[in-house]
C-alpha cells in the first residue's frame, strides 16, 4: 500500500492544510476502485485460477438451462404414451409403445444424472478458485497494511488510534473479499445461464419465446427498482467508511 490514508482514512481524520500529503490522501480517499484494480495483487499463478473459475462459472450456468431440453423430452414421453393408451388416433408416422416410453425416460434420467454430476463438479470448482484467490489476495493486502503501519514515524501512531486501524483493515477486507470472491463467479453464471436460456428458448420455439417476452419489461422494471432501495440502503451503511 503506498499510502494507507487513501485506502483506510475516512475524509475527515486527515489534515485540511492545502498542499499536504493527508490532504491529498483524503481527496483520494472517496475515490471508487474497479473490480480490476482489485486484483493488482493477485499473482500470475492466481490469475490462472481466476480464469479457470470464469471458465467453469460459464460452463455451470449453461449447464442450467440445458436441463430444460431434458425436462421438454419427458413431457412430451409422457404425451405420446398418453396418447397410446387412449388410442387417440395418431398421425401416420406416430409410432409408440411402452418400450419407446420406457427407453425415453430412461436416457433423459441417464442425462439428468451426468449433467447433475457434471454441475456439482463444476459449482465446486468454480466455488473454489474464487474464494482461493480472494483469501490469498485478502492475506497478502493485511501484510502490506502492517508492513506500512510499522514504517509510520512516530508522530502518526499519535494522531491514529491503533483501534481504529485495526477496525477498518477489518471491514474493508470482507468488503474486498465480498468483491473478489465467489460472486464474481455467481455473475457469470448467471450471464451465461441467461444468455444460454434465450439460445434454447429461440431454438426451439421462437413463437412461445416472443408471447413469454412480453412480461420481460415489468420484471425488469420490478428488478431496477429492488436493486434501487438495496443500493440505498447498502450506501447509508457505508456512508462512515471508506470504501477501497
């Protein structure tokens, strides 16, 4: 850390003589740090890690969605055998029996047990090569923090409550591993369970999927405005800190 009252001061514990150092650090200090500057202290064999976890997340999203064609099969086997034993008149090139039903319901069992066992594998994966990453950058971010306290003179330990200090590389560094740990993973897999989940759905039935469509803008509109009265909520909270 090059300078701990930019990370770890709140705006009014630092002098407001114009031109000093603690003035220039307090300025900085309300100054927001993207998700990517927060993994300037991940190394490279960590950002391999990372990647592996983005690629995972992916695949586990998209293995979501992909269970709806499975669920599809069945019902439509469980359609055709209705219609055998109803001796419903069936078009000309309707040919089914129990052992079609059978041999059906079995293969989409055979899926849901590969994909089933595929996704955990996948959810565990990824689960742990975030949270690897972010305990690794959170240990090495308290090592700076100490090594720059113990570098302070003497007159800055009279103006910083140890206390204090000590309160606040605690609170940030859960915030930095809310930030960097296994909810990035969650973003992807949700991106790409979503993106995966409109594929299916204009693939397979484009018509139903426009119809289902229509109610996309007051689900969106009744998510904007929970996220609005989170984010409210979540800011007053951290209005006496500061965030890194």
């Amino acid at each position: 850390l090059v300078h701990l009252s930019k990370y770890f001061f709140r705006k009014d514990e630092s002098p407001d003589s114009p031109g000093s150092p603690d003035k220039e650090a307090k300025e900085e200090a309300g100054k927001k740090v993207s998700i990517v500057q927060l993994f300037r202290y991940a190394t490279y064999k960590e950002l391999i890690l990372l990647f592996v976890g983005i690629a995972v997340s992916l695949v586990t999203g998209a293995g979501l969605p992909l269970m709806s064609i499975l669920q599809g099969k069945v019902t439509q086997a469980f359609v055709n055998e209705q219609m055998y034993r109803t001796n419903t008149t069936p078009g000309p090139d309707f040919h089914y029996n129990d052992t079609n039903f059978d041999h059906d319901i079995m293969n989409a069992v055979y899926g849901y047990t590969g994909m089933a066992i595929g996704i955990f594998i996948a959810a565990n994966v990824q689960v742990s090569c975030f949270l690897i990453v972010c305990e690794q950058m959170s240990n090495r971010i308290r090592r700076r923090f100490v090594q720059a306290i113990l570098r302070q003179d003497i007159p800055w330990f009279d103006k910083n409550n140890s206390g204090t200090l000590a309160t606040k590389l605690f609170d940030n560094l859960e915030r930095v591993k809310e930030g960097t740990g296994d909810k990035i993973g969650l973003m992807f897999q949700y991106t790409s369970q979503f993106v995966t989940g409109f594929i299916i759905a204009f693939t397979h039935s484009w018509k139903l999927t426009l119809v289902m469509l229509a109610v996309t803008p007051l689900q969106a509109l009744c998510g904007f405005g929970i996220a609005k009265v989170r984010f409210k909520f979540l800011k007053k909270s951290s209005e006496k800190d500061v965030f890194f």
